[in-house]
C-alpha cells in the first residue's frame, strides 16, 4: 500500500455508483469504514419488460433506455440516502465490460458530476463489482476464490484485493447464465429464463433426462455449456407433459449446478494448496449465485473442501450500482482513481495479462473480451 | 443568464458558454468518434477560460438530435448529469434546429442532416421560425417539401447534408456545416421553455421480434 492509501484506509468516504452495463439501470449510494460497507440507497430501474418480446437484450433499445432513466434513478438514489451532492467523496461508473451503447451513458453521467462537483472519477470494471458484491454489509476479507458466474460470465478468480485478479479458469463458450436462459427459451418460458427455469423445476426429478456434463475431471478450472445447451434442446422439443417439462428443468439445473461445483472444488484443489483454514474462503457471484441449487450444491463442496462460502444477499447478485459503489469506494481509499476522459470499454477482462497469454477464444481485433 | 452549451450530436464536439447572447468561451473539434472521452476535458476547459465556477451557471442546454444515436447519448447523459448535480434546468435543442439557427435567418432555410439508408433529416425555417417538424424523408420528397414551403426570397441549405438538395434551388446558398455553432444552441435555449431532454432519433432501433416481424410502436 502507498503511504497515501494508508492514509486513506481509515477514512469513511462516501461514493455515488452508477451501473449501465446491461439491461438495468442502476443507482446507489454506499458508505465505507473501518467498520464496512453500508448501503445507503440502491435503485434498479430494470429494462426486462422492453426487452421480454425479443427474447433476450436489444442493445440499442437498452441505449434509449438508459439515457431516458439516468437522472431519475441518481436521483432516486440520492434522495433514498437523504443526501446532497456535497455529502459525497466521489463518483463511481461501470465503465465495461458490456453492451458500450449504454456504459456510455452511465460513464457520461458520472463524469459530469464528478466534475461539476469537484470530485474525484472512479472508472470500475463491472465484473469487479460483482467480485466485491458479497463485501457489501458483510465482512467477508480478502484473499478468497471467486466464482463469478451471470449471464455473461462464467469465470473462477484467484482475488487477492481490488485490481489484484488473477483468472484460474473461465468458460470456453457460453455463460451458465446464457445456458438457462437460451435452454429456456427452447421450453418457452418467458425471459430471463434463469428464475423461470428454476420454478418450473421445483419439484422436478433431475435425473429422469441425463444430460452431458463437459470437462469433469480436466485439470484446468475451465467451464463449457454449449453440449448441455443442445442436448437439452434436442430433448425440449420431444416434451409433451408439464410433468416431463418440470423433469427436464430439473435435469437443466442440475448439470449447470454440477459443472459449476465440479469445476469449483477443481478451483479449490489449486488455490488451498498453500492456503491455512483462515484464507480459505470462498465466494460466489453474479446472477447465477440467484440460483437455490447453484447455492446449496457449492455450499455443499465448501464444506466437503473446508472452504468458508460466502454469497452476497440475492438483491446484490444480478445487476446492481451497490456494487458499483463499493469497488469505486475501495478503489478510492486506495488512491485509484481516473481521469476524466477515461473511455469506455466493451471488452475489459478482469485478469488482462492471463486474457492476453492465454485466451480461451482466438482474440478478435477488439481483443479477449474477458 | 449564464448558459453552457454542449453538442455531441454530429461529427464534432462542441462546447460554449454564453452570456446574454455573449460568448465568454467555446472550443469545437471535428471528429467522428471519441466525443465520451473528449466532451468532460473539453467543458472542463472552456469554463476555465472563462474563469468561471460550475455554480454560476443557470442553464444546461443539449443536442437531442437526430444525429450519432452514440454521440447523442453521450451529450444528454452529461447534459443531464450536470443538471442533476448543479440543481440547473437542462434543455434540448433539437440539431436541426441548432444548424438553422447557425446561419442567417433570412428567408427558406432548411437544415439537412445525411440520415444515410437513403434518408436525410430535415426541417424547415422562414425567416427563422419553424414550417416544418424534424422528419426523415427521401431526398425527391425533400425537395418536393421544400419546394411547397418556399414562399420566393432567399434559400439557405445547412448541415452536413445540405449538398444533396443542392440543386433544387437554382440560387440557394450552400453551407455544409458539420456541425451547429455551439453559441446558437444556447442561444436557442435562452429563449427555449423548459422542457426535459427527450432524444429525438427519427429512426427505430433495429430489432426485429422472434419470426422476424417488425415490432409496433418503438419509440422513435
């Protein structure tokens, strides 16, 4: 730590967060001390019903949305945590990865305020915020192991502090989150077919269709969902019964709850090695972290592997600007801010050096996407 | 009234700060991306030049387009940003209103805007007052339009489409401004009721729903 962050690390500071990476749009107040994280306000205004007809997340209309709700949510926000722009210690954006159309307009914003009001810019990787998301209101220390698993992401990451990541394992084609919602759309249910697969498995039988599970036993801590994504196509399309329907929802969670702890305690195996019961902790996040059997079978591998689990509250896992807040908050006591002409970044991995040494896809001209 | 102006609209950023009709700074640069990264530095400047603080300002006024569906995004957030963090009043200017109001307003004078896909953007002013809504029209029924409200006198084509309706006026004057002077946007905005920003993108997003039907009703 430089002898400016110490001198930082037992201030209380007070930060604005603003989140318009995806489908919602997103303001929130946090507060920081030596005591921890308080949420002071968090506003979600999501986009779902506008994109529901499509299927999935329309980017230019998820654009139009942003830039028509951002000032009323940061003004929501700002009035749930009762304060004024001068109560505030800096200003926090999601500044990628995701659709760049709407990380505009959420960076846009917080640029201005920061400096209208003389403050200081945090640009935050969004999936840092996800990594910090289970510090918020809770004190859960680094070092831990992250799974961060949405419906863009499905990666393992050593996390040692803010900006300090170091990949282990990622997906090598779609997100699990990508995997419930596209399996769900082949069953019809309506979108984001993450929740909606889930209840219609409540009660299913898991194992009357088998269903492929990629990568178990491999040594690499990576994670794929397009062989799982076919076959339960294949099988989705031959359903006649609800009774069928909620067996094959059943089968679906299950596989993506298998892989993910698999792959998991693979993770574990790597990273406890040299670890004392005390540093063995791990956390999980991101829309799929939502997911009740997700949780309890990765609660289930923490114990058989002696790992504390952790998983921020289910308001805090899919998109929020809390989390926003806290990365911007962290960074700012450690003296990490950026400058105002900061760009916004589609593609902006979490762990840049492994991306670049050892990318799971051939990197596109606009390089590793995470 | 001290108005701060920001266009980001088209293929330049603009910034002005103006006084009762007095430019006390401005500063535009052509580009065609990058207006994100530019637009805070460039406004952080202009009210250095001007040596005045954020707080002395009483208006925010704001391209809302047509334009770069990108670029004007990023102005209305930061226009909007501004506003909420100043406790200030934010104002759209429509860009084709912004590029009439660059010009003299003697006689026709139409704002042209290069919509691509076959279309431009244009509305229509006599003697500086509105004739005609922002529209996206093709360029024969530009013409035709332009041609009924023409009442004799002196034409004016601007904008950074003005060239494609050239020749419908034997004796119009051309002017192929990229972009509007950013001190008439504020002074449009000077006069302008408040009103809240809403973009004005003349063009639905391309979505199509499942089966590949048109959806009804996106908001333009």
């Amino acid at each position: 730590m430089s002898p400016s962050a110490a001198a930082h690390s037992t201030a209380t500071v007070t930060v604005l967060g603003i989140e318009t990476s995806c489908d919602e749009t997103a303001a929130s107040v946090v507060r920081l001390g030596p005591e921890g994280s308080v949420v002071l306000s968090s506003i979600i205004d999501s986009q779902i019903a506008k994109h529901a007809p499509f299927g999935g997340v329309v980017p230019e209309i998820a654009a139009r949305a942003h830039v028509e709700a951002i000032d009323h949510v940061i003004r929501a926000a700002m009035d749930e945590a009762g304060l004024g722009y001068e109560d505030l210690d800096g200003v926090a954006a999601t500044a990628g990865p995701g659709l760049v159309g709407g990380v505009m307009v959420g960076l846009s914003a917080g640029k201005a305020i920061a400096l209208a009001r003389g403050l200081p810019l945090m640009a935050v990787n969004h999936l840092e915020g996800h990594a910090v998301s289970a510090r918020l209101e809770a004190d859960v220390a680094y070092p831990f192991l992250l799974l961060l698993t949405s419906g863009g992401h499905c990666q393992l990451l050593d996390v040692a502090g803010i900006g300090r990541c170091q990949r282990l394992g990622t997906t090598i084609d779609d997100a699990a989150g990508e995997a419930f919602d596209k399996i769900a759309k082949t069953m019809g249910l309506p979108y984001p077919g993450g929740p909606a697969l889930e209840r219609l498995a409540e009660g299913g039988d898991p194992t009357r269709y088998p269903l492929p599970i990629a990568l178990l036993g491999r040594q690499d801590c990576d994670f794929s969902f397009s062989g799982l994504k076919t076959a339960a196509a294949r099988i989705a399309v031959t359903l006649t019964t609800e009774d069928e329907r909620r067996d094959l929802a059943a089968a679906v969670q299950g596989a993506i709850a298998r892989q993910l702890t698999e792959r998991t305690e693979r993770a574990m195996a790597l990273h406890g090695q040299d670890r004392g019961p005390k540093d063995r902790r791990f956390v999980v996040a991101g829309g799929v972290a939502a997911n009740g059997t997700v949780r309890a079978a990765l609660l289930a591998a923490c114990e058989k592997q002696g790992y504390s689990f952790a998983a921020p509250p289910l308001r805090y896992c899919t998109d929020n600007a809390a989390m926003i807040a806290l990365a911007g908050a962290e960074r700012l006591v450690l003296g990490l801010t950026d400058p105002l002409d900061v760009a916004a970044r589609p593609r902006w991995p979490l762990d840049e050096a492994m991306a670049a040494s050892n990318p799971i896809h051939k990197p596109s001209r606009k390089g590793a996407k995470a | 009234m001290i108005l701060l102006a920001l266009d980001t609209a088209l293929n330049a950023c603009s910034v002005a700060l103006v006084e009762d009709g007095r430019v006390l700074a401005s500063q535009s640069e052509p580009m065609v991306r990058g207006h994100q990264e530019r637009l805070a530095l460039m406004v952080q400047e202009v009210m250095a030049k001007a040596d005045l603080p954020f707080c002395a300002l009483d208006r925010i006024a704001v391209t809302v387009g047509p334009g770069s569906f990108t670029g004007l995004r990023v102005g209305m957030a930061f226009a909007k940003g501004l506003a909420l963090a100043l406790d200030r009043p934010c104002i759209g200017i429509g860009s084709l209103q912004a590029l009439g109001a660059s010009v003299s307003p003697e006689g026709l004078v139409a704002a042209v805007i290069d919509g691509r896909r076959g279309q431009l953007y244009v509305q229509a002013f006599i003697d500086g007052h509105p004739v005609m809504a922002p529209d996206a029209l093709s360029a024969e029924v530009a013409a035709a339009r332009l041609g009924e409200l023409w009442q004799g006198g002196p034409v004016t084509l601007v904008g950074p489409g003005a060239s494609a309706l050239a020749g419908i006026f034997a004796q119009a004057v051309v002017i192929e401004l990229a972009a509007a002077d950013p001190a008439a946007i504020a002074q449009q905005a000077s006069i302008a009721p408040i009103v809240p920003p809403k973009p004005l993108y003349l063009r639905a997003p391309d979505a199509k729903l499942p089966g590949g039907i048109t959806p009804p009703d996106l908001d333009l």
